[in-house]
C-alpha cells in the first residue's frame, strides 16, 4: 500500500530497513570473523645468537644445525675451513633438507634436489640457492643473522 | 503386533503413506551403464563408515603435537579393537575417494552433468574437494614424518598460486610454519567443518537425484530397457555392492592394519623416498615435470596455475559442454573426458612406481 504522500509504499520501506539491517549485520559479521579466522603471522628471526664454542670446531666438510624459527639451519664448514650458514630447507617444496658430505652436497628426498656446499641449486627441481646468512663472530658468541639485517647484542 | 501399534502411532504424527508412495514410485532406469548408478551409493555408504569409525576415534585422539603420536599408539596398541578400528578408517578413506574418483569418472564419461543436472556436478565436484581435504587433514592428524612433510609441501604448493596463494597458505597453516596450530586447525576442519559442509551438500546432492532421477547417457536413450523399481530390486542391489564394499574394507583393514611412522620432528630432513597419498600421486608426478624455472617464471607456480586451470575445466564442463545439453552426442567432451581419465591413471601407476 502506498500512501499519496508517501515516496515509497510500506512494503519497500520494510524490506530496505529488514534488508539493510540482514546486509550490515552480515558485512560487519563477516569481516569480523574472517580477521579472527586468519591468524596473526609471526614472522622468522632476524638474527640468532648462538654459542661461537659449540660451532667453529666442528670438523671440516661436516655441519651443524641450528633453530632457524620452526626450522632447520646449518652451519657448515668446508674443507679449507671456510664457513657458511644456510637456511635447511629446499627452496622447492620446503622440506627439510639433509647435508651428504660423501658429495658435498646438500639433499632434499621430496623431490631429489640438490644444493652444492655454497646452497646453490645445482640438480633436480629446485628455482633457487638455499637461503644464506650472515655469520658475524663477537666475543664468544655466534651471531647468525639474514643477509643484511641490522642487530643489537645486549652489552654483556 | 507391537510394530503395527508403533507404526499407527506414528502414522497419525506423520504421513508415512506418503513417504511409501514417493518410494513406491521411485523408479531407475534400465540400460548397458546401469552400473555407474551404484557408485554413488557406494561411495555415501563409505562415507557413513568414515563418520561413525570417526566418532570412535575422536574419543581417545589427542590433538596436542606433544600427544598425538602417541594417543594414535595408544589407540593402536592398548585400547580394545583400536587397531581395527584406526584401519577401518584408515583403508575406509582409501576406497571412500577411489569409489567417488570411480563415480566422477563414470558421470563424467556417460555426461550425467548435462543440463538438468548441473547443479548435481557442482555439488558433486564440491564433494571431491572436500573429501581431498579429509583425506590430508585426517592423514596429517598422526603426526608422524611423513605427514608432517606431506602436510609442508601440501600446504607450500597451495602458496605456489598467484595472489591469493600468500593468505591461504597462513591460513591452512594457521602461520608461516607448520606448527601446532596447524595440528589444531587442521582437527577442527576433520571433526568439524568438514563434516558438516558434507551433509549439506551430500544432502543438496541426494535431494536433486530425486528431483531429476537418474541421467540416462544419450547413447542409451533409445535402447532403454524397462525401468526398475527403487524398492526392492536396485535397492537390493544397492545392499549387495555395500556388502561387497565392507567385506574388501574389513579384509584391507585385517591383513594391513594402519601404520604409523616416528614422531613428527621439524627439524629433520624430509624422510628418504617420500610420496604422498595415492590420489595426490598425479599432482606429485605432473609437479616434477615442471622445471625450477621457464624463462622469467618460477616454474612451480605455472604448474600449480596449470593444474588449477584444469581443475576449473572440469569444474565448467556442464557449462562448456553445449552438444550433450542439448541432447546431441559430444565427442568432443568424450575424448576430453578419456584424456583426463588416461592422464590421471597414468600418472598415478608412474607415480607408485617410481
């Protein structure tokens, strides 16, 4: 029914307030549940600070792993002694990956990929090295940080 | 003399006469592809193991990181029928996603899709996704090696999509990391979502069989025989493939109970000669024939593209397939339909073999 006056006939008038107020309390809802569904991300460390004793004597051509976050690390060291730390997950898949010293070579069993002892991706399926760190040694401690992160060690 | 009472009873609640006349008139169509009729059936009489051996499980399983291993040894070693009843579940996915993959293919060959019947192929497909995403949620809820790799890679592939690969690969893992609250999310879809997205849509999908009845594959619609009654003769038939299927069930669940390999550790390496599930197996072998890199893109997001923009494709088939909606023969779909199904067997006996 519509009354002379009126510019819309009851019936739109209900279904706009019922329908409007269904489309507001459903978006807010909505929006309110998807930020609740989707966790808060932590994210992976910057740097991590290890004990320098623990890692620069290991043998030569053996490694050493180490927490990087939720995953592996290594800590290698080459025959002629020079060290480098790595991210111990395949660039491919994310598995984690093993280091074969019979070859020098580090291996992924997911997909048969292989990184040479400077993490570069030299065989199978894997897009790109394996991700590299910066290893600076202060006092006693081991610091093992991303390429190019800036840190702060507490002064002991 | 009891019963009668009981049904009177009932029947002045509720109209039973007329559900006996909706069954009464059921009828199912009679031809040389009869076959494929019973495999829907199968797979939902499948799928009603999977829920009530579930139930069972969810009593003593532990989603902790910390006790779920052993909650699953436990359940395996010292609870009474334990064992029996993680392998039922275990072998009763197995063949719950071959018989459905079975009902898919025969649908998708006979062209059951075709207009009516489009809405039964977008539930149907709904059904696929979700019962791929049983299949890896309740695999990964053991917690060993393996699943925890599988669940990695799984979840990482996902990532591997253009744009919208970032957000949903955080929110499968509830993270940046496989982590516990991967373990946890990962239960609440097994028990919870899941489940209940499957009666719905099990629910829409049973409900439009009876509205539209059987498809007839256009090659049969001249050699029809005489239509059968529902109830008793394809019901009794229906009974008969159930039985057939609960006695491989409980034989696969005797003589190869279900495994369990060392705890999950995220620091270890990948465990050697790794695969994924069966049914994973051809995204696994299609995944290795993409190299690291085609010229400026990385090569495993054009294989996830790839093999998302064929999913898609038989997701539209229905839409796509005008010839057989119009009641005509579509060679064209059939050859399509034959490649997917050679390419999907293929890959999945290389897969097993390599």
């Amino acid at each position: 029914m519509k009354l002379d006056y009126s510019l819309v006939s009851r019936r739109t008038f209900l279904n706009t307030l019922f329908g409007g107020w269904l489309i507001a309390v459903a978006s807010g809802g909505i929006y309110a549940f998807l930020r609740f569904i989707f966790p808060t991300v932590g994210k992976e460390p910057d740097f991590l600070v290890l004990n320098k004793a623990d890692f620069l004597d290991i043998p030569t051509n053996t490694v050493k792993a180490f927490a990087w976050g939720g995953k592996p690390g290594f800590f290698l060291k080459k025959d002629d002694g020079t060290m480098l730390a790595l991210k111990g997950v395949c660039t491919h898949m994310e598995c984690n990956i093993s280091y074969r010293p019979d070859v020098k070579k580090f291996y992924c069993a997911c997909h048969k990929g292989w990184f040479d002892d400077n993490g570069r991706n030299v065989e199978g399926p894997p897009p790109k090295p394996l991700e590299s760190f910066d290893i600076v040694i202060t006092g006693q401690k081991l610091v093992i940080a991303k390429k190019g992160a800036k840190f702060d060690l507490p002064k002991a | 003399m009891i019963s009668r009472r009981l049904e009177g009873w009932i029947g002045e609640r509720y109209d039973i006469e007329g559900l006996r006349r909706i069954l009464r008139a059921k009828y199912v169509p009679s031809h040389r592809f009869e076959a494929s009729y019973f495999t829907g059936g199968l797979t939902l009489f499948l799928l009603v193991i999977q829920f009530l051996t579930g139930m069972g499980l969810a009593l003593y399983y532990i989603p902790h990181s910390e006790y779920a291993h052993k909650s699953i040894v436990d359940i395996m070693t010292k609870l009474n029928m334990g064992w029996f009843f993680r392998s039922l579940h275990h072998w009763g996915a197995q063949l719950t996603i071959a018989s459905l993959f079975i009902h898919f293919f025969a649908n998708l060959l006979l062209k059951a899709y075709r207009k009516p019947r489009e809405l039964l192929w977008v539930t149907g497909f709904i059904m696929i996704a979700v019962l791929v995403f049983f299949g890896l949620s309740g695999y990964f809820l053991i917690w060993d090696q393996r699943a925890f790799t599988a669940v990695r890679v799984a979840t990482g592939g996902a990532g591997s999509l253009p744009l919208i690969g970032g957000p949903i690969k955080i929110f499968l893992r509830g993270g940046i990391d496989v982590t516990q609250e991967t373990l946890t999310r990962f239960y609440a879809f097994h028990v919870s979502v899941l489940p209940m997205i499957s009666l719905i849509i099990i629910g829409l999908h049973v409900l439009l069989v009876q509205v539209h009845g059987m498809s007839v594959p256009i090659s049969q619609k001249d050699r029809e025989g005489r239509p059968q009654p529902f109830f008793p003769n394809v019901f009794y038939k229906d009974l008969i493939v159930w039985l057939l299927g609960i006695g491989v069930l409980v034989t696969l669940a005797v003589i190869f109970p279900a495994a369990i390999g060392m705890k999950a550790d995220p620091m270890a390496p990948a465990p050697e000669n790794i695969k994924p599930e069966w049914y994973f197996l051809f995204l696994f072998q299609t995944l290795k024939l993409f190299p690291g890199r085609i010229s400026v893109f990385n090569g495993e997001t054009i294989a996830i593209t790839v093999i998302s923009l064929a999913v898609l494709f038989v997701f539209l088939v229905p839409f796509l397939d005008k010839r057989s909606s119009a009641g005509k023969p579509s060679p064209v779909f059939t050859y399509i339909a034959v490649s997917y199904l050679v390419y999907f067997v293929a890959m999945t006996v290389i897969g097993f073999l390599d």
